[in-house]
C-alpha cells in the first residue's frame, strides 16, 4: 500500500487543497480547518449551505485564503455573506465532525463510484481492494515516522451529492453509498504518532490497542461529544 494523495481544508466546508506533502500533528493535519463560517446561531457548515462547498480555499504565507484572498480580508468575507455567515478563526478540536483525521482507500472510493473529493478525506490509501477498509477499525496506518490510528467508519451525509466544482446535487450517490455500504465510506482516524508524509511513501496497516482521546466536535452547527 502507498499514500496516493492528500488534502488539507483550510477553511471547515469550503473547497480543499490537494498536498505533495502533510505535516500530521496531535491535532490532525497542519493547517487543517483553521477558519470556519459563522453564523447567527452557530457553525454554518455544506450540510445546510451547499454552495460553501465550491468556494475555493488554500494555504498562504500567512494562514488560511479564501478564493485568493486572506480570510480575515473584506473580499474573502463577501464569498461567504450569501450563505448568512461571516468567516471566523477558531482552533479547537471541536471544529472537527469526529476526528481529526478521515482516511478513504482508492478500492472503497473506485467501488462506490464517486470522486473522491466529495468525501472530503485527508489522505487517499492506494492499492487496496474494496472492502478491506471495512476491517481497518482497530488498526493504524504507518507511514514512516507517522503513526494513524483508524476508529470507526464514517457515516456520510448530504455533503456527497454536492459537485465540489458546480454546486449541483444528485441525491443519487448518497442514496448509493446508503444502499451498498450501509451509509459508511472512509474511516475517522487520528494522529497517533505525528510527522510528515508524503504522497508515494509506502503504508503498512498494523493493530493497536490505541484510542482517541476525544471524539466529537461539530456537526450540523452545534458541538457535540460521544
């Protein structure tokens, strides 16, 4: 196995970037959802506002850049205003869904049938089969210094029907990945060992007794905790 590609979401549901190279801390990957939207009464998040989800978002010099521009900028505000929210800076692990790092396989990805970038993951596995994820809870992912304990697999929701790039819903794949997977594709990890990976370096899947020391964060706007 190798790691076939990797992203980091700089801003929580705006578009992500795709990495040659991650740096993976206790705290997920370096520079991982940083910014988030705000609104009146929480997080505004591509469940409820599906069009944050094709508004581009990078790493610059200085953090986070939305469409371009700093997102603490009047013009990265103005790209998120639309959707009833303004972009806020907030570092805690409470801006992750669960955990705070999500590992897809290309077998699990290849057989559902979907781009990849609409499960939001933060690392692609490559040269696995399909299915072999489903055994992976309880085990960690090494890659090289870097140790990443895999807890359960991922229930997925409506963010899945939505084009990264247009916008566009089709209720189908989610209908899909309800009916042939039983609404779960990609696993909630975590950094157990932290370091830097690179997209090639070879993976080795080894069990653990490891757990999270927390799970739970955001989620439809509002903190949660299991």
């Amino acid at each position: 196995m190798h790691v076939k590609a990797l992203w980091r979401f700089p801003v929580k549901s705006l578009g992500g970037e795709e990495l040659q190279q991650a740096t993976f801390t206790p705290d997920g990957v370096e520079g991982d959802r940083l910014v988030h939207v705000q609104g009146p009464r929480g997080v505004l998040t591509g469940r409820t506002r599906y069009g944050l989800l094709t508004i581009p978002a990078t790493t610059g010099p200085d953090g986070p850049l939305v469409d371009g521009h700093p997102w603490d900028s009047w013009q990265a505000h103005e790209k998120v205003l639309p959707y009833g929210g303004r972009l806020t800076r907030y570092t805690g692990p409470e801006r992750f869904d669960v955990l705070n790092v999500l590992v897809a396989t290309d077998g699990q990805v290849e057989a559902a049938g979907v781009d990849v970038r609409r499960l939001r993951p933060n690392i692609l596995i490559g040269g696995v089969e399909a299915g072999e994820e489903d055994g992976w809870p309880g085990h960690a992912l090494v890659v090289g210094d870097v140790v990443i304990g895999m807890y359960q697999k991922r229930a997925r929701c409506v963010v899945t029907t939505i084009d990264p790039d247009t916008g566009a819903q089709d209720l189908d794949v989610h209908r899909r990945i309800r009916h042939e997977f039983g609404g779960v594709l990609c696993l909630d990890s975590w950094v157990i060992q932290p370091g830097v990976v690179d997209v090639g370096d070879p993976v080795e899947l080894v069990p653990t007794d490891e757990l999270p020391d927390r799970i739970g964060g955001w989620i439809v706007g509002r903190p949660y905790a299991v």
